[in-house]
C-alpha cells in the first residue's frame, strides 16, 4: 500500500467515525428532548391531578355544609313542631 492509499483510507475512517457521532450526537438530543417533553406532560397531568383533587375536596366540603344545614333544618323544624 502506497503512503496516499494508506492517507486515503484514513481520511475515509476519520469520515465515517465524524458521520457515527454526529449520528450518536443527534440521536442524544432527541432523547433529551423527548425527556423534556415528557417531563412537562408529567407536570400538566399532576396540575390537573391536583385541579381535580382540590375541586373535588371543595364540592366534598360544600356538600358536607349542605348536609350539615339539613340537618339543623330538620332540628329547627322538629323544634317548631
């Protein structure tokens, strides 16, 4: 093999190891961005875990008043009877 053929197949393995990490490179900013995205979905959906939570321990607490109110109302009214 001649010096320019040795030189030749090296410049030829140097271009294929840039191509394989730019490659891996890529590849790895698509997980970090897929990581991301995932990460602000899984705060979305504990918002609106959260959201849900709240509503629902506020409609637990006014049903509760409600039920509690009843209650005195029938009190009074036995009362009055």
């Amino acid at each position: 093999m001649t010096f320019d053929e040795i030189q030749q197949t090296l410049e030829q393995m140097l271009v294929v190891q840039r191509e394989s990490q730019e490659s891996q490179i890529a590849q790895r900013q698509e997980i970090q961005d897929m990581l991301a995205y995932q990460e602000r979905q899984q705060r979305l959906v504990d918002r609106l875990i959260g959201y849900s939570i709240t509503n629902e321990s506020d409609h637990l607490t006014l049903e509760e008043r409600l039920n509690a109110l009843g209650e005195r109302i029938k009190r009074l009214e036995g009362r009055e009877s």
